[in-house]
C-alpha cells in the first residue's frame, strides 16, 4: 500500500520540510516574549506569517500549550486552525501511551476533523506494547489521520531501551516491523519517528515501505544534513524532514524566519527525490 496521497501530495510539491512550533520557556525568553498564553499566541502567530504556505507539515509541541491549562488548550486548537488554513498538515507532538481501553479516548482529543484539536496525526509510544495502539491506529485510519509511532527517537536515555536485543532484532527494528505489519493488514495509518544514525535509520526505514517516516535531526549540532537528506531518498515522497532550532533561533524577525524556511527548503529539496 501506498502512504497517504494528501501527504505526498503536500511533500512532493512543498518539500519534506517539517516546521516545529515550541513556545516553551526558552524560546518565549529568546524571543523576549511572556511566558504566557499571549506570548506564545504571539509567537505561533509570528511563525505561520513567516511561513505561509512554504511548509507541509508542522510539528507542534502540545505540552508547552497545554501546560497552560484550558486557555493553552483553546490557542492550540487555533494554532491548528491557522495552520489547515495555509493549507498544511498538523502533527501534535504529545507523545501518548496508554492502555488500549483509553486510546479513542486520545482519539477524541487529538485526531482528525471531529476531534477537539483536530490534528492530522498524533505521536504515539508503542513501549506498553505495539497492541495497545490499536484502537488510536484504527480511528486514524476512519479520520483519514496518522499516528507517529515512536521507533527510535534521538533522546540521549533511548539507546538502552531501543537498541535493547528481543531475539534477533533490536527493539526498534521489532517496532518497525510491527508498524509494516499494521499498515500491510489494516490500511496506512501508522507512521514513524526515526531518529537514528544514518545506518541505523536506513535499516528502519527500509522496513516500513509505505509509511510516512519523520527523520529529526535538521540544524542540530551533531547532525549532517547531508545523511538526512540521504536517508529521506530512501523514502521518497514519504519523508518528513522537520526543523525547530534552525528556524526558531532567527526569531522574531518576520524577514529573518522567511528567510531561514526558505534556506532549509533549498538546502533540502534538491536531494530528496519525488516518488
């Protein structure tokens, strides 16, 4: 099966770029914003202006809105909001993992067009095992949505469990191919966060052929854009190249951001094929 059209679609004709949204402490303090509602409203509204409709998807940190309680909630549905109306995709980084009887219960909150926050897809932890899922994989199938399953994530604490041996395969290569598995058995709706070494993350990718695969890493020290870019023709049409620091850092500068999205859009897709 192939991976969803409308994300191809969005990410052979705007790139692979991903755009982080993460109104936290520090960066509200950087940009010499309060650490508020109104100051990350401020921000996010700053963010979407300088990027129009040059970016596919945004990676948008739920907890620094929601840490702010019933109003946080509210402006991070209308981060949402704006975001649809550039004509992009949402996907709300809150990392859930739960019991398989509460997963339409994060359903509900978090994905598709009848949820509260309508988000395009949602990040997942599969470490209570990749059943548990279940029930969250099959409303985003329903909604037209996608789940982020955490396969290897680029945490310093993660190797010890990841990389953790269960027969012949890693626990991360196990996640993979139980990510593969669903999407062959069930319709595409798991997607993957796959942030590993180049060699690591191409074994990944490799076995999850048609999911969307989101590769972290852009504008980090450490990190060469090069084996990102490569790792992503590995997946062409299906890779998610998303970016926070490496624009964040140029704010609040309206031409200074317009300028970096369009650097990294460059810098980018020249090397990650369409399908």
């Amino acid at each position: 099966m192939a991976a969803v059209p409308i994300w191809t679609d969005l990410l052979q004709t705007r790139s692979a770029l991903c755009l982080g949204l993460a109104p936290s402490p520090k960066w509200l303090e950087a940009w010499r914003m309060p650490d508020d509602v109104g100051g990350a409203r401020r921000m996010c509204a700053t963010v979407l202006e300088a990027a129009g409709e040059q970016v596919a998807v945004y990676r948008i940190q739920a907890p620094f809105f929601t840490r702010f309680g019933t109003a946080g909630t509210a402006l991070l549905r209308d981060v949402v909001d704006g975001v649809h109306e550039r004509g992009s995709l949402a996907v709300l980084d809150a990392k859930v993992c739960d019991a398989d009887d509460t997963m339409d219960s994060y359903a509900d909150l978090y994905l598709g067009p009848g949820s509260v926050l309508r988000g395009d897809a949602v990040t997942a932890t599969p470490f209570m095992g990749f059943g548990s899922l279940g029930p969250l994989l099959r409303r985003a199938w329903d909604s037209g949505t996608l789940v982020m399953v955490l396969v290897r994530t680029s945490n310093h604490a993660a190797g010890g469990v990841q990389c953790a041996m269960t027969g012949s395969r890693t626990v991360a290569q196990r996640t993979a191919d139980e990510v593969r598995e669903w999407n062959d058995e069930h319709g595409v709706a798991a997607a993957a966060v796959v942030g590993a070494a180049p060699g690591e993350a191409r074994d990944l990718v490799a076995r999850m052929p048609s999911a969307v695969v989101e590769l972290p890493g852009l504008g980090r020290a450490g990190r060469d854009t090069r084996d990102l870019v490569a790792v992503a023709a590995g997946a062409p049409g299906r890779a998610v190249l998303p970016v926070t620091t490496g624009v964040l850092r140029h704010g609040p500068d309206v031409a200074a951001l317009e300028a970096s999205i369009a650097t990294w859009r460059k810098e980018i897709g020249a090397g990650v094929p369409a399908c």
